[in-house]
C-alpha cells in the first residue's frame, strides 16, 4: 500500500482536485484506492457526491473507537472508494493530540501523536494499493501526522514566490524527520502561461529543482466545472487538455516511483 | 471490497412476460431511486466478464459421475485468462477450486489427462477415471447494468440484469436473474432496493444454479443416464409385458451409447453397450420363452446380439489392455517401462485398426435392422401385456391368469433355476477341475446376477444386496481367474504377432514376458481363493439367503 499526502500550506493552490483526479486515475489503472477527505471543509467529499459525516465524528475514528473501515463509503468508480471529511475534522489537532496512549504528555517533534495517521492507516494494507490522504491547509499535527503517514507528498504550487518558498519550507520541515522521510513530489497547477510571472517562476523553478515535476497542470475552466459536475476531469471530459494533463502528472508520478501509471 | 449481492430469478416460462417482469422491477426501483444504465457494465464479482457477455460451458461424464458427488465443473472464458471451476453443493468453501486454461475447447469432450497437473485435475482424476467429460449445456449471459442514484445523484446500489441464453444445438433463452449489488457504505441502500424488489410480482428471490435451468431447457436432467439396468416393473405385471420392459431398457441403454461409440468418446460407452447387449443375450435365455416370439425369430434375434457382441469384443480387449497398461507399466520388476513402449504402440495400431471395423459394424444396415425391429417387436408385446396380472376377470368371473403368469413367478423360476446351476457346477469344482470349469461357473455366475438385476425392483432391497454382494466376490474371482488367463493367451498371440512382423525388440518381448508371469500369479491366486468366495455364497446360509429373497424376505 502506498500513501500519497496531497498537501501544501498554502490553501487554493488545487489539492483537492489534484487528490479526486489522481485518486481516479489510480483506480481506474486497477489500484484498489481509498482517498481521505481530511479537510473539513469536506470539497473531496462533495466531489464524490458522498455527504461529509462520519458515524461518531473525527473523535471515534482517530480514537480507534470505530475503526476506519466503517467509515468507508463506495465511489461511482470502481476500485475507489472514500473516507468522507466531517465538520467535527476542524478539531483534528486536539483529537491526534488526546489520543496519545495512556495519556502521558509525548509532544516532541514526531512523537507518537505525531504518527497516530500511520497507525490508523496500516490496517487497511491488505485492502488497498493506494491511499490518497486529502489534507486541509496548515501546519498542524494533522500536517505533521500526514507527512510521516506518508510515502510520497504531492505539492501542488502556483506559480508565485510565495507559493515558492513554502516548497522549501516544506522540504527543510521533512529533511529533519529522523528515520523514513517521504519523497516529495511538487508541480505546478493553476498555470496560466499567458501570465510572464507565472512562465518565469517555473522556468527558474524546474530546472534546478529535482523534487518538481515536469507535467504542468494548466487552469482550464474544466477543472473549475469539477465542482458543478462533481466528477473527475477525465469522465467529464476525457479527451480534454486538463485530463491529459493529470493522466501525464499521473504516469511521472509512477514513473518517479519507479512504478508503471497502469 | 467486493460487495454483497442479492438475486432474484424471473419467474415463468415465456419470454415476452420476462421483458415485462424486469420492466415493472425498474419501475419498482424508479419509485425510491433514479435508475439510470450505467455506461459499461461492472464485472462481476469472480467473473471473467469480456465487457458485453459471458460465456459459460458446464461439463460431466456421460454417467453423471460429478453430479452424483455433488459437485459442478464450469469452463469459464475470459480475455484475461480462461478457466475450470469446480465447485461443491455443499457448503464447503475446500471444494472449490480453479485451473486456468489455456486453448481449451469448450465444445469438445475432454480426457481427465486434459486436465493434468492442476487443481481441477488432481481433485477429479479418480472419480473420472476414463470416462471423459463431456460438455453438458452452455450459456451466453448479457449483463445489463443499471446504477441506483439518491438524491445527491449519488450511486447507492446497482442493479445487474442477467439475460442468459443455451447456446448449442437447442439454443433458447433462459429466465432473467436480478441481483441487487452493495456499494460500500451504502447497505441500508441496497436493502431498501432488495424490498422494493421483494414485492415485485413475478420475481422469486433465489439463488437457483444458472446451470440447471440451462440443463432443464435442453431437456437433460442429472443422472437421466445410468447403465443400470432399473426397468419399470412390479410384481403383478403379465410376465411377457416385465419381459418386453426390462429388454426395452437394455436396447436404450444400447441405443444410449452407440453414438458414443462411435465418436470414441471415452472407452466406457463401449464396455456399457456391451453389457446391455450381454444382459440381453441372458434375459433372451432365461425369459425369452414368454414373450411369445417363435422359436426362430428368438433364435435370430439371439444370433443377432451374438453377432454385436463379438463384433465388439476385439476393440474391448484391446481397451481393457491399454486402460491397464500405466499399471503394468508399474508393475514390472526387471524390465525397464520404456521396454513397452513397442507393446503399447502396437496395441495402439491394432486398436485403430479393430476399431475401424466395429464402426462399419454399428453403421451396418444389419446393425440398424436389428435394433430398430427389437424395438418394434418389444413395444408391441409391452403396449398387449401392459396392465396387472392379477384382479382381472375373465367373462366366466375367473381370475385371469395371463400366458407365463406374473412377473413375480418369472421371476422367482428363473432366479432360482439360475442360481440352482451356479450351486451345482461350483459344488462340482475340485482343485483339480480344468480351467473350463470355472470359466463355465463365470457364465452361469453372470446369468444369475442379471435375473437378480433385471428383477430387483421386486426383491427386498436389504435381502439383495446380501445375495448381491456375496455373488458378486464370487464373479469377481472367477473374473479375475479368467480375465488374467485370456490377457495371458493374447500377449502371447500379439508376441507372434509383432515377432512375426518385426516390431518386436528382444526387451520387448522381455518385458511382455514379464507380465505375463505377473498375470500368472494373479491368476494362481484368484484360483487358490475360489473355493472360500463359493462357499460364501452357496452354503447353507447362502441357500436360505437366497430362498428368501425369492420368498419375498429376509433370511
């Protein structure tokens, strides 16, 4: 099983669409997929037309009191399936936190709060190929629990300076992991080439930098209509530029990975 | 993942009505939920579905060997890979198991050696043995796939229309089958569908096997073969009309295998037509006389069964040879196995060659007179003495009594004129009768256990089996004393014969030496163990097992 974390800082940098087509491109290459929709706002959730509430809240599945398989809910996909968001997410840190075992104070920097994501996720190894973890804007113990459950961080940036230095921020917060630190794999979305800023910050960007991907995700109005369909690009519309775009991000994905895209 | 399904079968027989049943299912759904096709269907949980249909051949021996064990053998076709899956009735989740396939033809019979080296295989060889499988009914299946959405416009279920339809020589279509499949997360869903189906006139929730309603259409039912003989008689039948009925059986289990025969199918339709046809020449023996024939059409008809079976004969010895041939193989000591291998090919040759012969036999216009004017000539005395022998009245108001009485006095006579020559001729046998003797006593042994077979039906089955199984030892023994010896005279002959036309290496005929010493011994033995397996069954407490049987009871 692999764990992708969708995560940047920054908020509307296009994670959740990134997390909904990558998660269907998975399945639909026979990867037995689940995507957890971690931010509470619960957009991934809506995506799926799957309601955003989970039987007991956030507090029953992070406590280990239901376990997470009985949150699971089936996509129209096959082979996806999704852990719906629910408002009670908004409280995550302090759930992650209250959940450390017997209750002792373990709050350094990747302590067992810190990993309480990987533990609930193990079990669903013999279930699933791939995991998408859909996570909210922030630097949090959520945050932090998503980057140590995960085997690869997909970043995806606007092409902005700011959105720049959060990547560096990001790869210097994972460099200090002691033990298994995730890839990270960054690309542009949003990318308007009309714009020179956004032509020259991935020019300058991409070459030097070897955690960014060379597939760039264009902003098509398709993918905006992702939300009035609420379905993945490449069923609303296959042939499009946009599904071309996450089926190639998709493949060097793989690719990275040194795993076939299908 | 794989999700919960519920079934429903449509019910009736007529096409047109099946259309309006799966109509008025949708319509029962369209009430809760948005029913909406959905654009490709989903395989099927197991299945090897091509996308558009799926194809399925069900296979059994000729004698139904996997039905009476309980279990199902089913090639399924897939563009990933083919496969046999054979599954158990019995709820014992051990007994399935799978073998991929690979150029395999469905519509061929096939040798359990088809099957070697995998599961399918291993768990079949014995049960098989040389019978082949032959494919029993085939279906082609469209499945046509419906989503159940809620409100969101969400799929909460789905509903797979089955349309499965025989294909083959009485192709037809087949009731559709409705399942109901979960999506995860969604059970109250589906169980909701499940209901809303439930009350859906003209659905019957159940799981019933695709296969049987296949086999039912074509008109086949499991264990509609059998080389028993079981004829439908009773007691007070008129004893000609229990004749003509057990000897009408005999010719369609003749009849049965002919074609199997002839197609070489598997050596077992041979060895079963020759029975019937042995079985015949016995009844015609021990009852021929009711059945109110002249003296020399009995005589032809006789002549002409006679004729069948020695037509028969050298392909069977030559079956028999090869059959055993793996275990002669194993059982040789000093020769090397590959020293038959000449042996083996020219029994091989010879067999092609007999075979050859005994077609143009069974093709014959002789072959076809015979059977088709018995057939005739049997029916019309059973359609005359059908009817109870008994409670009829003559005009005077006697009771009437037919020519040959009832089946119940045929068949104590003869039974126990038959057994009466077995007890005499075995009491007869010392240690240092000729061979013949006991070959005569095989006969007459043989003679005895088809009156007790064609008549069973009126004996108390717990006292038959008891007189049964004691003959039987005793047959098997005299069997296997005059089985080895004719085994022996033939290597011998085909010995002069490969010699005689250089085919034959010295370890050869080495070899085949060696088997016949190993035949030789079994032969000693079955002779040596004679005269405890007669006693058994003719003693005293034979005699009276058998005076019982014939009274109507136990000993």
């Amino acid at each position: 099983m692999r764990i992708y974390a969708i995560y940047n800082i920054k908020g509307g940098v296009g994670k959740t669409t990134t997390a909904v087509n990558l998660g269907y491109l998975a399945a639909e290459a026979g990867l037995r997929t689940v995507l957890w929709d971690l931010d509470p706002q619960g957009a991934a959730s809506f995506m799926f037309r799957i309601k955003p509430k989970v039987k007991g809240g956030g507090k029953a599945l992070i406590s280990g009191k239901r376990p997470l398989d009985d949150a699971i809910k089936g996509t129209d996909f096959d082979n996806l399936d999704l852990i719906p968001a629910d408002f009670t997410y908004r409280n995550m840190d302090l759930l992650l936190d209250d959940a450390k075992p017997g209750g002792r104070p373990d709050d350094a920097p990747g302590g067992k709060p810190a990993r309480r994501l990987s533990k609930l996720l193990a079990p669903l190894a013999d279930e699933y190929d791939a995991v998408f973890l859909d996570c909210p804007p922030s630097v949090s113990l959520v945050s932090e629990n998503v980057l140590h459950a995960a085997d690869t961080v997909v970043v995806p940036l606007i092409p902005t300076t700011l959105s720049v230095r959060t990547l560096e921020q990001l790869a210097a917060f994972v460099g200090e992991f002691k033990g298994f630190r995730p890839e990270i794999f960054a690309f542009f979305s949003m990318v308007d080439r009309r714009k020179k800023l956004h032509r020259e910050i991935i020019e300058q960007l991409a070459a030097p930098r070897g955690d960014v991907a060379r597939t760039i995700i264009p902003s098509l109005s398709v993918i905006e209509s992702m939300s009035v369909w609420r379905s993945p690009v490449a069923v609303i519309a296959p042939g499009n530029a946009a599904a071309k775009a996450y089926r190639a991000l998709w493949a060097e994905l793989r690719a990275r990975e040194g795993l076939a895209s299908s | 993942m794989a999700p919960a399904m519920a079934g429903f079968i449509v019910d009736g027989t007529d096409p047109q009505t099946w259309d309006d049943i799966v109509a008025a299912a949708l319509a029962a759904l369209g009430e809760e939920f948005t029913v909406t096709p959905e654009p490709a269907a989903p395989a099927r949980p197991g299945t090897a579905a091509d996308g558009l249909s799926q194809r399925a051949t069900w296979y059994d021996t000729f004698d139904w060997r996997l039905s009476k064990a309980g279990v199902t053998l089913e090639y399924v076709p897939g563009r990933g890979g083919s496969e046999l899956r054979l599954s158990s009735a019995k709820p014992d989740a051990d007994a399935d198991v799978t073998q991929p396939v690979a150029g395999w033809q469905p519509s061929r019979p096939h040798l359990i050696g088809d099957l070697e080296g995998g599961p399918v295989g291993a768990r079949l060889a014995s049960l098989v043995a040389m019978r082949a499988l032959i494919p029993v009914a085939a279906t082609v299946t469209a499945t046509a796939a419906y989503r159940l959405l809620n409100s969101d416009g969400k799929t909460v279920a789905r509903l797979l229309v089955d349309q499965p339809a025989v294909t083959g020589p009485q192709p037809g279509p087949l009731p559709p089958r409705l399942a109901v499949a979960e999506v995860r997360g969604y059970q109250a869903q589906a169980r909701r569908a499940v209901r809303l189906l439930t009350a859906v006139t003209g659905l019957s929730a159940g799981a019933r096997p695709l296969f049987a309603d296949a086999l039912r259409l074509t008109g086949r039912r499991p264990g509609d073969y059998s080389n028993k003989v079981d004829a439908e008689i009773s007691a007070d039948m008129p004893a000609a009309g229990a004749a003509a009925t057990i000897l009408l059986r005999l010719l369609d289990t003749i009849d049965a295998n002919g074609g199997g025969v002839l197609a070489d199918i598997d050596t077992e339709f041979l060895h079963d037509l020759r029975v019937s046809v042995r079985r015949t020449r016995s009844a015609l023996k021990l009852f021929g006389d009711v059945l109110a024939l002249t003296a020399e059409e009995l005589e032809c008809y006789a002549a002409g069964f006679k004729w069948v079976g020695d037509l028969t004969t050298p392909t069977r010895d030559l079956d028999v040879h090869l059959l055993d041939f793996p275990g002669t193989v194993r059982s040789l000591a000093a020769a090397r196995p590959d020293d038959l291998e000449p042996f083996r090919a020219y029994l091989e040759g010879r067999r092609r060659r007999e075979f050859r012969v005994l077609t143009r036999g069974l093709r014959s216009p002789r072959y076809a007179a015979l059977t088709q004017e018995w057939r005739a000539r049997l029916s019309k005395i059973q359609q005359e003495r059908a009817g109870s022998a008994t409670g009829r009245r003559n005009r005077a108001g006697h009771r009437y009594q037919p020519p040959g009485g009832s089946a119940r006095v045929l068949a104590a006579e003869r039974t126990r004129a038959a057994f009466v020559k077995v007890a005499k001729r075995g009491a007869a046998i010392t240690p240092d009768s000729p061979a013949q003797d006991l070959h005569d006593l095989r006969k007459r042994g043989k003679e005895l256990r088809y009156a007790l077979e064609f008549f069973a039906p009126l004996h108390e089955p717990g006292a038959y089996a008891n007189v049964v199984g004691d003959l039987k030892r005793l047959q098997d023994c005299l069997g296997e004393f005059q089985d080895t010896e004719v085994q022996i005279e033939e290597i011998r002959s085909i010995a002069a014969a490969m010699l005689a036309a250089h085919e034959a290496p010295a370890v050869t005929l080495l070899a085949m030496g060696e088997v016949t010493a190993g035949l030789a011994a079994r032969q000693r033995a079955a002779r040596a163990d004679f005269e405890r397996r007669f006693t058994a069954f003719a003693d005293v407490a034979g005699q009276r097992r058998m005076a019982a049987l014939l009274r109507g009871g136990t000993a």
